[in-house]
C-alpha cells in the first residue's frame, strides 16, 4: 500500500512538472479575454449616468511672479592686524579687525599688565570693562572701557571714556582732553605690541551677535541701510564710505543731511550719462541713523545699487 502512495506522489509531480499550466501559481496562462463590457451589460457605458463624477477644478495661474530674494550681503574687514584710534568730538574710540569675543580678552590683559591702572568690574553682557579707582588732582577717577562690535563685521571698536566722581555720581570729564589722549594713545599702542590674538572669550560670544549695520527695504520697496550709531558717526562714515567707493561729490550739506552727488556712466553700472542724487543721512535716534538716495524721478534698481556699493566700503 505504501508502495502505491509513493507512486501517486510521484505521478502527480512528473504530471505537474511536464504541464506548468496546470499548476496554481501559472493559471493566469490559460486565462480567456472576456466579453467588452458593452456587450455583458447591454449598454453603451460611455452614455451612462456618472453616479460619482469627480469635480473638476480649475486651477488659475498666480498673478504674481515670486523670487527668491538675494542673500543679505557681508563684507568683512581687509586688513586682520589693523589697529586704529579715532576721535569724533569728545569720543575716543580703538578699532580693531577682531571679533568682540577676541577684543574682550586683550582689553583686560592690558589693564592688567599695565602699571598705571588695576583691573575694576568686568561685564561681558555689556562689554564694559573699568578699571579701580585711582586719585588724581585731589578727585577720583576711573576709565571705562566698552567693547562694540564695529561697523565691520570682524571688527571691534572700544570706546574710552575718563569719568571722575563728583556728588557720588561718576560723570565723563570734559577738561581733560590731553590726559584722555595720552591714556588713547597709550591704549593703542599696548594693543598692537600684543600681535595677531587666536583666541576667542566664550563668556564675550554675544557681543559678537550685535550688528550694526543693515541692509532693508521699506514699504515702497527703496532700499536703505539702518547704521546703529549716532547721527555724527553715520555722517562721518557716510563722507569716508562715498570717497572709497569713488563717487564724486559735489556739494554736502551737514544740517540737512544730504551729499549731492553727481555719477557719470563712466563709472559701470549706471544707464544714464550723468545724473545728480543725494544721499541722505537721517537722524532716527540717539544710537540709530537711516542712509537712503534722493532723486527726483526714483530708480528703485539705480537706487539699490547705489546703496550696494556704501554698504559694501561702510559693512
């Protein structure tokens, strides 16, 4: 009996080896087409009643053409081991071609090692350094040193300021201008003898996030630049910025604010043969300024430019 099964077994298998239609999985290659659709239900489908028609959606093309807008534009210092003093009125400022963070530390590396002045309060949040107090002339005093971030990016400005004690209160010191220059300069060159500096303060990070000059477009899509100083340093930067960048400027006049400048096509971009604009200098805040171009017939594309090459020698 046994012998049978094994016979059957064996049948089957030689059966299904030799007529792979037969097998399950190979069906499909025996299959029939069937009758159309037209036929089996007696009916044209492509007159029949659609019980779930899909909406059609009409799509309608935007109006608008979107751009992406241009990367906002950097410009770093040239010279990495420049150190300069600069004056405007009563303030004093050094500028450095270093970041804040690396600024922070040789400031007080100087007040240390230096035998005229101890080191006083340090607040890397504010960027002030003083130093202790000291006497002189009969009256206490002390420097204040305050770390920015500069026009610049890369670049640091440490303004300098003489207070003296008067009714408990400190207050800057207006007659004594030669002594504050002799400490600047002093300052100055005790910075540059340190040399180029690798290392950076991680407590002084953030003053390196405070920057001081941007690049906007107001409502009626003109560009500016917002500077982040006073009146009297964006004018100043504005004159160095216009004669860097080789405009020629023909007239200014301070209390209004304008340069009037006259451009040739001579100098590259412009489409005209000569023009006459002004820039302008605004007065916002205390601590902020607004630089923009005048014409009489604005070119918002002229006008973008124009502003491209300031910010580029001033940023």
């Amino acid at each position: 009996m046994k012998y049978l099964i094994n016979i059957f077994f064996l049948t089957c298998m030689i059966s299904c080896a030799s007529n792979p239609e037969k097998s399950k999985s190979n069906k499909y290659l025996s299959a029939k087409d069937n009758d159309a659709l037209e036929k089996i239900i007696d009916k044209d489908v492509y007159k029949s009643a659609d019980l779930y028609p899909i909406p059609i959606i009409v799509q309608k093309s935007p109006t608008k053409v979107y751009e992406l807008p241009p990367p906002n534009q950097f410009f770093s210092s040239d010279n990495k081991n420049e150190v300069r003093l600069h004056r405007l009125g009563e303030i004093r400022w050094i500028y450095l071609s270093l970041e804040p963070s690396k600024a922070w530390p040789m400031l007080q590396e100087y007040i240390v090692i230096n035998d005229k002045f101890n080191l006083g309060e340090a607040d890397p949040g504010s960027g002030e350094v003083s130093t202790k107090t000291f006497k002189r002339n009969g009256v206490d005093n002390k420097f204040l040193f305050r770390v920015e971030r500069g026009l610049q990016r890369e670049s640091s400005e440490i303004f300098i300021s003489h207070l003296i004690l008067k009714d408990n209160s400190w207050i800057k010191s207006s007659n004594e201008s030669e002594y504050v220059t002799e400490v600047s300069t002093d300052f100055l060159e005790g910075i540059s003898a340190m040399g180029a500096i690798s290392g950076t303060s991680l407590i002084a990070l953030n003053l390196n996030a405070k920057d001081k000059t941007e690049v906007f477009v107001d409502e009626e899509g003109q560009s500016k630049i917002r500077v982040m100083v006073s009146f009297a340093r964006a004018w100043t930067a504005t004159q160095r910025s216009l004669k860097i960048a080789k405009f020629n400027v023909t007239d200014f006049d301070r209390d209004s604010g304008f340069f009037f400048v006259d451009i040739k096509s001579s100098e590259g971009f412009f489409r005209s043969s000569k023009l006459n604009l002004k820039v302008l200098v605004e007065k916002i805040s205390e601590n902020e300024s607004i630089i923009s171009v005048v014409m009489e017939e604005m070119d918002l594309e002229l006008s973008k430019e124009i502003i491209s090459q300031i910010n580029q020698v001033l940023s």
